[in-house]
C-alpha cells in the first residue's frame, strides 16, 4: 500500500505536460508513418529534385598503405535533405518541434563512396536515428569505417604529400532526380585524431558534375579532397641517417693503411648493409615503372659509390702489394704523384729522390769500400826484388797465393755488395709504390666524398 501512495504522489505532483508530450511524440510518430513509403523519393510532385547535402568530419587516418594506393579512413558522415511528408503543425503536438526517428523507417538517399574498396575494415551503415524537424528537414548523422582507392605519388618519399578523394554520389539516382551537393567549402576537421605518421593539411569540398554523351541528365557528386604530409622524421632517423653514416664509412677505408689488412672487408661489409636497407625501404614502396624515389635514387647513388670505392680498394691494395720483385713506377706514375703531393703539399715518408738517384748514390758509396786501396796492373801493392836472391821465387810464389786468396774474396765481396744493393733497390721501389697508393688513396678519397655530398644536395634539393 506504501508503494501504490508513492506512485499516486508521483502522478498528482509531476505536471502533466510531460506525461502529455511523451503520448504526444509517440502519436506524431505514428501519424506521420501511418501511410509513408520509405522507397519513394519523399516529393509531393514527381518533377520536384530532391536536394542532397553532405558533409563529413574526418575523426582519424587509420591507415595510408602507399604500396596499394589505399587510404583508411574514419568518418562522420551527415546528410541533409527535405522530405515533404514529414511536416507537422508543431501546435497540434504540443510544441514539439523535433523528433527522432530511425533510419530504416524513412527514405534516405543511396548515397555511396564511389572509390571504395571492400575489405575486412569496412563496416556497414549503422542504422542511427536522423533528426527531423517540424518544416521537413532530415539530419542523418552516422560513423563510418572506409577504405578508399588514393593515387599516390611518393617520388618524393620521405618528404612526399599527398591529396587523397572521397567522392560520393546517389548510386542509382540522376541529378533530375536527386541533387548531390557539398554543404561546406570545408571539411570538419575539428574532431581529428592527431596521427603518428601523417599531418592533416587541409580537406577541401567541391562539387563535381558529369554528363554523358549518350544521356542528357547530370550526374553531381560531392568530393572531399583531404591532404596529408607525412611525417619524415622517423625515416630520417632509422633509415636515412644510417644510410648516409655507412656510405661516408664506406668512403673511410681509404684512409684505413692497407696493411691492417681489413681494408677491403670494411668496404664490402658498408656494401651489403645498404643493400640491405634499400630492400627494406622498397618494400614499403609500391612496385612502378614510372619514376624512381628519391630515396631509392640516393641508396642506388650509395650503393654505387661505395660498390666503385671497394673496387678500386682493390686496385690500391695492388700498388701498394707488388710482390717479391716490383717493377720500378712508370714515369708518368711518379710524375702524376709528385705533381698531386706539391699541389696538396703532402708529406710522404718516402724522399724526393727517385729510385735510380738514391740507387747510383748507394753504388758510389759501397764501391769505395773496393777502389780506395792503391793496385798494379795486377791487383797487388809493386814490390822490387834482387834477381840474385835465392829467396826470390819462394816469396814470388807466396805472394801469387795471396792474391789468388784475395781475388777471391774481392770476388765475394762484390757479389754481397750487389745482394745488398738489389734488396736496398727493391726497398725502395717497393717503398715508392707504397708512395703512390697512399697518394692515390687519398686523391680518391677526396673525389668520392665530393661526389657523394654532390650527389645528396642534388638528389634532395
């Protein structure tokens, strides 16, 4: 019994006119899809067009897929238009100027994305309520999963931009029928959800118009064009920036000395780690024949680079390993060298002499050592002796025994004075190859690093 007070309480002190306006609503409702037909475009005339207006409210990017020319988006899609049975004289509802009513009751226009692409991230139509006031007008507000075709362009990849379409238009319906416009020069881009990838520039509207030759009637559609940047400064870090350090390592062997003996190893190793960043960075890219990237361009100008530097590593190694018995340097070799070390001012290790100069000095001052001593026409120091002396052929006997002794170890001597001038030779032609390949070495150092800063300034400018 306490409950049933309450509730007469309730009823007694509540005023009447929301009880009244909720019976008031439902009979509204009632009498306007008591005799409605939700196929039938909502004109009273048949020649009357059916103004559509759309806007849309772009709440996240959820994925840019450059590789399919794929866009994903999540939009608020809004539709206006007038539907002539549904009117009302708000005084006979007590005021009610607005109502409610589902989607799927009334008639809405097949407004569709023409570049769609189904895919497991599209969803349906959801069947939201649209609002309608009392004049006819029709408010449909739902949310929307959309993948859409988008030409991309990325030649300019990591620094690209891109303008990506969503144009909607009636399906089935011509432009004498039902009119497709633009509601804003804008889209609404108020509610966007900041993206890690992309910058959101602009979305403009325009409406687009086309007719046929074999049919008179126009065909409107509505087109929002949204721009995107992306955000370059995750490339730059984890793609550029290491491609670039290993391509001026690649370059560093040059100044490695060649008898460490991993010069040539460095410059293959910086070879194969940018062959293997480019393969990475092509496979986000999509696959076309048209242009190359310029990413693409300044990992192939890389990869060259280093692919020659590593080459002609080779060549360096040859100079300055020229085995067991080296060939003297061609004059216009040495000439080229001595000519790049003034101009640079280098300081060698090796003297300015030549090789011939330093060998004729060390054959003058070793050939001292045999000629300084006074001789006959025989070898040996004259002495006189007496005929008469009985001694005389004794000591004429020993003195050809020593000239025998010393003839043979002038001999000897001769022979370890040429050894040690032909090893003191090949020192030195040795050491003057080894001059050449560090010039060369350096003179290609500098002229790769100039084609690379060149080639970079170029390729990014």
């Amino acid at each position: 019994m306490r409950i049933i007070r309450y509730l007469v309480a309730v009823l007694v002190l509540c005023p009447g006119r929301d009880v009244v306006g909720l019976s008031e609503e439902s009979r509204l409702i009632t009498d306007l899809l008591q005799n409605y037909v939700s196929k039938a475009r909502p004109v009273l005339e048949s020649e009357t067009v059916v103004t559509v207006s759309i806007d849309i409210s772009l709440a996240q990017i959820i994925r840019v897929d450059a590789k399919n020319q794929q866009i994903v988006t999540n939009l608020w899609m809004r539709l206006y238009w007038k539907d002539e049975y549904l009117r009302w004289n708000e005084t006979e509802y007590h005021g009610a100027s607005t109502i409610r009513i589902p989607s799927a009751d009334i008639w809405t226009p097949d407004i569709v994305l023409y570049n769609k692409i189904e895919g497991d991230e599209t969803s349906d139509i959801p069947n939201t309520n649209a609002i309608i006031t009392s004049s006819g007008d029709v408010a449909w507000l739902y949310p929307v999963t959309m993948v859409s075709s988008c030409k991309m362009n990325v030649y300019r990849f990591p620094f690209d931009e891109h303008v990506c379409r969503l144009q909607f238009g009636s399906w089935t319906y011509d432009g004498f029928k039902v009119n497709v416009t633009n509601r804003n020069a804008k889209g609404d881009s108020s509610s966007f959800i900041l993206n890690e990838q992309w910058d959101l520039l602009d979305i403009d509207a325009v409406r687009n118009e086309l007719v046929y030759p074999c049919c008179p009637e126009p065909y409107p559609d509505a087109s929002f064009y949204i721009s995107i940047r992306r955000k370059s400064l995750y490339f730059m870090f984890y793609v550029i920036s290491p491609c670039a350090m290993m391509a001026v390592m690649g370059l560093l062997v040059f100044l490695m000395p060649p008898d460490c003996g991993e010069k040539l190893s460095v410059g293959i190793t910086m070879l194969l780690a940018l062959v293997v960043f480019a393969q990475i960075i092509a496979e986000s890219l999509p696959a076309t024949s048209r242009y190359i990237p310029l990413i693409g361009q300044f990992f192939g100008c890389s990869v060259c680079i280093v692919a020659i530097s590593s080459a002609i590593t080779v060549l360096v190694l040859n100079i300055h390993f020229r085995g067991p018995k080296p060939t003297p340097v061609p004059n216009w070799l040495r000439t080229f060298v001595q000519k790049v070390r003034i101009v640079f001012r280098q300081n060698i290790r090796v003297q300015a002499l030549t090789v011939d100069q330093q060998q004729n000095n060390l054959r003058d001052k070793e050939g001292s050592v045999i000629t300084d001593r006074p001789k006959t026409s025989n070898g040996f120091t004259e002495v006189n002796f007496d005929r008469n002396d009985n001694r005389s052929s004794e000591l004429s006997r020993a003195y050809a025994m020593m000239q025998r002794k010393l003839d043979e170890q002038s001999a000897m001597l001769k022979r370890l004075v040429d050894k040690v001038q032909e090893k003191h030779r090949e020192e030195l032609v040795r050491d003057e190859w080894q001059n050449t390949a560090f010039v060369v070495d350096k003179l290609l150092l500098g002229a790769f690093l100039l084609i690379l800063v060149l080639g970079s300034v170029i390729i990014y400018a």
